[in-house]
C-alpha cells in the first residue's frame, strides 16, 4: 500500500498543475475566442460600412454623371445659339448699311409723282411769269426807244 501512496502523491502535484494550465489554456482560449468573435463582428461592421459608403458614393458618381451630362447639353445649345447669332462686326456692318440707305427717308412712287407735278407746276409758272416780264421790258424799251427815234 506504500507504493499505492507513494504514486498518488506524485500524481497530485502533476494533476494539479496539468489541471492550472489546462485551465489557464481554456481561459486563454475563452479570450482568444472572445477576440476572434469580437475581430469578426468588427469586421462584419466594416464591411457593412464600406458597402454603404461605395452604394452612396455610386449615387452621388450617378448624379453627378446626369449633372454633367445636362450641363454639356446646356453648352452645346449655347454654343448651336451663339453660332446662329450674329458677331459685332455683322452688326456694325449692318449698322452701316443702314444708315447709308436710311429707309425712313425713301419716297414712295406717289410722293415721287407729286414732287415732280410741283416742279413742273412752278416752272412753267415761272416760265409764263418771265415770258410776261420779258414782253414788258420789250414793250417798255420800244416804247423808250420810240421816244428817240422821232427826235434824232
């Protein structure tokens, strides 16, 4: 029975300390498990963040794709307006054009027509004044000239 003894206290201190670190290795496989667990919810969390953002940054990239597109349309119609408008220099030349034809100063054919009845009108007035006032002179001056003619 000594023998018996003897192994069972030797077995103790040894089952004893497998025992510690047997359960030093479970709690540190309790943490590491906790760690582990805590490391994938991290994870988990990051990834779920992550794809938010992306899905947020792809709408905000989509409208920012539309406002640009209607902004380039915005310019190529300016642009198509601006071809179709006229320079400066076409205006000024116009401009110049205008003043050398003057419209407002056009006659019409009707007013063309009564300034030439007027024209002819006043110089044939003129003509039958002149021709009156030439057979007075001459009438006058035959008349002067009679008055020596008897007395030379």
């Amino acid at each position: 029975m000594a023998r018996s003894q003897f192994p069972q206290e030797s077995s103790e201190p040894i089952s004893y300390e497998v025992g510690l670190k047997i359960s030093d290795l479970e709690e540190s496989h309790k943490l590491m498990k906790e760690r582990v667990l805590l490391i994938g919810q991290n994870l988990i969390d990051s990834q779920e963040k992550t794809r938010s953002e992306i899905t947020n940054m792809k709408k905000d990239i989509n409208e920012l794709k539309t406002d640009v597109k209607r902004i380039k349309d915005v310019i190529e119609s300016l642009s198509e307006e601006v071809s179709k408008s006229a320079r400066k220099e076409e205006l000024a030349i116009i401009a110049r054009q205008f003043k050398i034809f003057e419209p407002l100063k056009l006659a019409r054919l009707e007013d063309v027509e009564k300034i030439i009845d007027e024209k002819i009108h006043h110089h044939k007035k003129t003509f039958h004044e002149n021709n009156e006032t030439k057979e007075r002179e001459s009438e006058t001056s035959s008349s002067r000239h009679e008055f020596w003619r008897n007395k030379i």
